[in-house]
C-alpha cells in the first residue's frame, strides 16, 4: 500500500489498508508518512500525537457545551515503526482508521470553505477553541468526514501563544489571520473571545502551511543582545 498512495497533503504522502490484528481486524486504516526532501525529525510523529490530543480536550470542551446536537471526534494516530524485518526497517508511520467522505472545512492560514453549515460549524468550533483557552490556542486546518451522528476529523492542527505544536503551529500571527478572515456565524457566540490584533499575515489558501523551526546555535557564554546598551545593525 505504501508504494501506492492514493492521497497527499502539503507534506505527507497518505495510503489506505486494513488492520489485520487487533480490535479493528477487518477495518479499513490509513498509514501517513513525511514525503522526501521534507526537514523532518522524527520527534516530529510526537508533535503530532500531542495536536492530536490537544485538539481532543478542546473538543471534549465543545460537546460538553451542548452547542450542536451532533458530536465532534477526532482520530488519535499511533506511531508505528517498521520492523527490521522490512525493507522499510525503521520507517516511523502514522496509523489510523479510515475516514469516509474526507473534506477539508478550513486551514491554518485563515481559508475556510464556509458554504455548508458543517463548515460553519467547524468555523465556529475554531473561533470557541481560542475563546474557550482564554486566547492561548486556536484549532483550525479542520478536516473529516460527515457521518450521520457527527464528524469524526483527522490532523487538525492546534495554534498557540507559544508556538509548541510543530511546524503548523504558526502561532500568534496565525491565530491573527484566521480572526482576519473570519465572519462570525450563527454558530458562534457574541460573549466569546477575539484578539485585538486581527491582521493578516499569511495568505489563505486550503493547503496546510508549515514554518521552518530551525535554530541557530548560539553562544550561551556570551550575555544576551538585549543586555548591551548598543546594537549595530
């Protein structure tokens, strides 16, 4: 299957297959994995178990509300490595159940497919997410299936203040874009939270877009340029 994907995202290649063991035998699964030439670590698969998991408790917090009478849920991903075994030993993959009727409801740089009222719901549901975190996170790039008692969604990607959540995570000015784009619906609630800052930094498309997190080493012998009286630019 994994030489034959039949999906892609903006940095992952995704193949479809079956559980052949365990509680789901029988169930269709999909297995993702980076693409080449693509900078990622491999602690990378974590950064994306701990977005999952956020994205988790934030929904939880949603369906405790009562806003809508349908469910919200998210695929949790397990990470799994090749054996040695396999002409792929060592390869990291993300494993999770199959999602009927993928689509895309919005992205992290503020796009957002609004015409349906599923996606205002997931427009909404981005917009209570920073309310409900008292500004310091934002769920948004939502994307799922529709089933008929709720949406079961798979990578969402979590923005927050601190920039923790991967090379999605395109923290403050992210948060900012999205409120710039974003028209409150009949889904949302007037009492809940905006920034001040709604400008736009990023131009929205339906893709996911990723930040270089690379770091440049420094010397941590030498004091801080903020504690010198000049700087020479």
């Amino acid at each position: 299957a994994l030489n034959n994907p039949f999906a892609a995202g903006s940095f992952r290649w995704v193949a479809k297959g079956v559980y052949v063991s365990g509680n789901r035998a029988g169930e269709d699964c999909v297995c993702k994995w980076f693409k080449k030439g693509c900078v990622m670590e491999s602690h990378f698969y974590e950064t994306d178990l701990e977005s999952s998991r956020k994205a988790i408790e934030l929904i939880s917090n949603w369906n405790s509300k009562g806003l809508i009478d349908k469910m919200i849920k998210v695929n949790l991903p397990e990470v799994w490595e090749f054996k040695n075994n396999s002409i792929r030993a060592g390869q990291k993959v993300l494993q999770e159940p199959f999602i009927e009727g993928y689509q895309k409801f919005n992205s992290n740089t503020g796009w957002a497919d609004d015409s349906l009222p599923w996606p205002r719901v997931m427009q909404a549901l981005s917009h209570f997410t920073y309310h409900i975190s008292g500004g310091q996170c934002l769920l948004c790039d939502i994307q799922g299936g529709v089933y008929s008692d709720g949406v079961v969604l798979t990578d969402p990607v979590v923005m927050s203040t601190s920039i923790v959540y991967g090379p999605t995570d395109l923290g403050p000015k992210g948060m900012s874009t999205f409120f710039a784009n974003h028209t409150c619906n009949e889904y949302c609630r007037a009492e809940w939270l905006k920034p001040r800052n709604r400008q736009s930094y990023y131009a929205p498309t339906a893709g996911t877009t990723m930040v270089s997190q690379r770091r440049v080493p420094t010397r941590t012998s030498r004091p801080a340029m903020t504690q010198l009286g000049y700087v020479y630019e």
